[in-house]
C-alpha cells in the first residue's frame, strides 16, 4: 500500500510539473480609438521568437518552459504605439493599442522630399541588397483553406439507349456532387533553402475536411466505371464528343480473354497523404514564387512601374522605423491597386498589400468559360542580422470561376460493324458552374542563415503523413506555436 501511494505521490509531481512547466498565453488586439481588432500585428517574446495576430486581431502561444523574471512580451503593430509586458503577470484577454503620433521634423532628414516615383525607383536600386538570397533554416507555420462550390450543376440528360444510364441515375450522380466543401491543411516545421531550392521537415501536420464528400465522389467514380463495363460489347470503343471534338476509348482490352482486366476507365487519382511532404513543399515553393521581387510574379508593380501611378498617402512606423505609405494604381490594363510601406532608410517594401482589379486571367470558348477574377494578399518583411530582408508573413488568396456549357455524346460502335451504326449512345447538355477559392498563409517563428553544407545535410521526412480531423480541435497544437485558426475553421465540423 505503502508503495502504491509513493508511486501516486511521484506521478502527482510529474504531472503537476508538466502544468507548471507549459503556460498558455493568448489575447485579442484591439485598436483604442475604433475597438476594431488589428490584424497581423507582431507579438514577440523572445529574441527570435513570436507570433502574428490572426485576421481577427486573436494570438496564442505556448512556453514549455516557466517564463523568467527577465522574460518580456513586446506587441507592436505598424502605426501604433509599442506595448510590452512581463510575462510573470496573466494576460489579460483584450490588449488595446494606441495609435502613434507621427513626428515629421524626425521623419525628414532633408528640406527636399521625395516624390512618390523617385521613391519606386529608390525602390528598385536598393532590390538587390534589401532582398539578396541566402540559405537559410526557418520555423515556419503554414496554412492552406481550400474553399470549393458548385453554383450550378445539371447534366441536362437528352436520351440515352444505354439502360443503366437513363434520366433518374444520371439525375442522382447530380445529386450527389458536393455543393460545397472545404479543405484545411496547417503544417508546422523546418523550412531549408532559398528563394530557388527547398527542403522541409515537417514536425506536425494536421488535414482537416469531410471524408464523406470525398467517399461520394469516388464512389461515383466506381459507378460509372461498373456501368460501362457492364454495357460494354466486346471489341467495342466509345466514341465521346462534345461540340466540334470526339475521342476514342478503346475497349478491346477490357474483354480480352487471356489478359488480366485493364485499369479502371473512369479513376480518380488519389493523393490523401500521397508524399505529403512535396506537396507541401510545392504550395510554400509557389508562395515564394510570387514575391514581387521575383521575375516570374504576378504581381508586377515594380518590374512594370512605369505602368502604374502612385501617391503617397502618409508617413507611419512599422516597428521603429519611418516609412512612407505610397498607394499605387494601374494605369491602362495593369491589374493590381493597393498599399507600400516603404522603408525612409534603406527604401525596403517593409508591407505590401495588393488586390486585382481585373481578372487576370480569363478564357471563354465554346461554351468553356475561365476566369481568375481572385488575386490579392500581403507581405509583411523582417531584417535580418545581416541587414537583408526575407518574409516574415504571407498571404495569397486566390479565386477562379469555370463554366462549362455544351453538349456531350457517348456512343458506343463496334469495329467490325461496317458504316456508321452505333450500338448504344447516352445524350447530354452539360450546364455546369463553379468557383474555386485558395488561399495560402505563412507564418516565419525564427530564422536564421545557414552556409551549403547544412543546406545539403539538412533532414527531410518524405514519409510523413497529416492528422486527420473531422472537426476542429484547439488541443492539436498544444506546445507549438501557429498562427490562431479564424471563426471559419474553428466552427468546422463534419455532421454525420
């Protein structure tokens, strides 16, 4: 008995030591003059360490360790005065921010101010010092919402000689695609490399959706590929045409006697934690990508300056530094307006925002119509030791619209069936509309430069597999530091 109550006594200390050894530590901004939340503002408790506040003004993080009398947390955000605080006291839930006042005799260092187009092209000559690329190793969070809906779906069955495939089943199949869906994927870990070459090692991963939609549309997937091969006659093809284009699908092998059956003519590819590690990896890759120092950006501001008219609207900080605030917008066809918070000292974009104006993409032929009409996000950059600049939060939210609208014929022939008769044909008029939303959230902890043998020697796990969530758990992340899910993905959950 003695014993039991030692062992109790023993696990009661552990356990009360993991308590005390991990503290939770999360509040809301607040703007004091609007009682509005402040987005994206800087919360840092360590040398290289912190978070950003959400779209919501919400941040969290935990500490495994006791927090030190010396130990700070310091919130600033871009145009309002810094707050800090000893991480000794709680918290308390709502921390308000006080605009700061500019200081114009401090902000000019000369009687001769800029103009707005002098500043873009102060910009442009300081690129390649503010923006060198090294290797280097970051702590990163990184976000994907994948937000789909069907606006229209019908089929708009003609006639079909195929008996499986009449009007009642090819009106269920319609039925059965998802009007809506979402996709979640939140990853935290290593990020190795620069703005051309990658490595990653995901510490954890989480996958957050509903696997019953997924389940209907392969399970779709299955019918249709019964159903054929049910009606199907031997050495018959199907011939499938829409408008102006047909296409051949040979059959022959399906009822070949000596030979193992063929893959499945109608398959869905599935990619659920199918080298998750890449796929990650590409999305951040693509990420970067479109930084707009980079040649291959959409966003073309600076590489297509001449092209836009900017205005400086006002002067602020960011941190401790002055910065002019430059709004730019196209001029002819360009597609972005927005915001640039441009450093007066060395002119490094320090925040960029950006919205399209325009699609910019589209395509519309018969029937088949392709709009990208979504293109916006911001950046936000911290120095480094070195005096360079590199992301310290993205974010690219991206929309496209496909239309499809044209009549679609399946008929069935036979080779050796000489002329035109066709065996079987199903009629269809297909009307269908949807939208695509992506968007894609980084959030960089710490960083540091690394030379090329650490690049090379780096760890990645190419084998890891995400967590699947039915439903939005705030225990996921317990002792690691992410950046606060919005109401949308917290409110997430699959109804049986």
């Amino acid at each position: 008995m003695t014993s039991i109550i030692k062992k109790l006594f023993v696990i009661t200390l552990l356990f009360s030591a993991g308590i005390l050894s991990a503290q939770t530590f999360s509040s809301t901004i607040l703007d004091q003059e609007t009682n509005e939340p402040i987005p994206f503002a800087t919360v840092q408790y360590g040398e290289h360490r912190g978070v950003i506040s959400n779209e919501e003004g919400i941040f969290s993080f935990t500490l495994k360790t006791n927090p030190k009398d010396s130990d700070s947390l310091h919130i600033s955000s871009m145009g309002y005065e810094k707050k800090s605080f000893t991480l000794q006291t709680p918290l308390d839930s709502l921390i308000i921010l006080s605009p700061k006042a500019i200081d114009l005799k401090s902000v000019f260092l000369s009687s001769d101010p800029l103009e707005p187009r002098e500043i873009v092209e102060k910009v442009k000559e300081n690129m390649d010092a503010n923006y060198h690329v090294k290797l280097s190793k970051k702590k990163i969070f990184f976000r994907q919402s994948d937000l789909s809906q069907m606006k229209k779906v019908d089929f708009g069955f003609q006639k079909s000689s195929i008996v499986e495939l009449d009007k009642h089943l090819i009106d269920s199949i319609a039925g059965l695609i998802p009007r809506h869906s979402s996709y979640y994927r939140e990853v935290v870990g290593d990020f190795y490399g620069n703005y051309g070459k990658h490595k990653f090692h995901i510490d954890k991963a989480a996958e957050l959706y509903d696997k019953t939609k997924d389940v209907s549309m392969d399970g779709l997937s299955e019918k249709m590929e019964r159903i054929f091969k049910e009606n199907i006659k031997p050495d018959s093809y199907l011939k499938i045409k829409s408008g102006l284009f047909s296409t051949k699908v040979q059959l022959d092998s399906l009822k070949a006697e000596h030979e193992e059956e063929a893959d499945a003519m109608v398959q869905v590819e599935n990619t659920d934690n199918q080298n998750f590690n890449q796929q990650m990896t590409n999305r951040i890759s693509e990420l970067y990508e479109q930084l707009f120092f980079n040649e291959d950006s959409k966003i073309d501001i600076l590489r297509k300056s001449n092209r836009y008219e900017f205005k400086l609207k006002d002067y602020t900080y960011i941190e401790e530094a002055p910065v002019y605030v430059l709004e730019f917008q196209p001029k002819g066809k360009k597609d972005f307006k927005g915001m640039m918070y441009i450093n007066m000292d060395d002119f490094a974009i320090l925040r960029l925002e950006f919205n399209n104006v325009r699609p910019i993409q589209r395509f519309g032929l018969l029937g088949i119509t392709y709009r990208h009409n979504i293109y916006k996000g911001r950046m936000l950059f911290q120095k480094d030791a070195e005096g360079g600049y590199s992301p310290k939060y993205l974010e690219l939210d991206s929309g496209v619209f496909f239309g499809l609208k044209r009549p679609l014929k399946i008929k069935e022939k036979n080779k050796h069936v000489k002329g035109r008769r066709k065996q079987n044909e199903l009629s269809l008029k297909l009307d269908v509309q949807m939208t695509q939303r992506n968007k894609f959230e980084l959030v960089v902890f710490n960083s540091e430069n690394i030379n090329e043998s650490a690049y090379e020697s780096a760890p990645e796990n190419k084998d890891v597999k995400a967590t699947y969530l039915s439903k939005y758990d705030p225990n996921f992340w317990q002792g690691y530091t992410i950046m606060e899910p919005n109401a949308a993905i917290q409110a997430f959950k699959v109804v049986e």
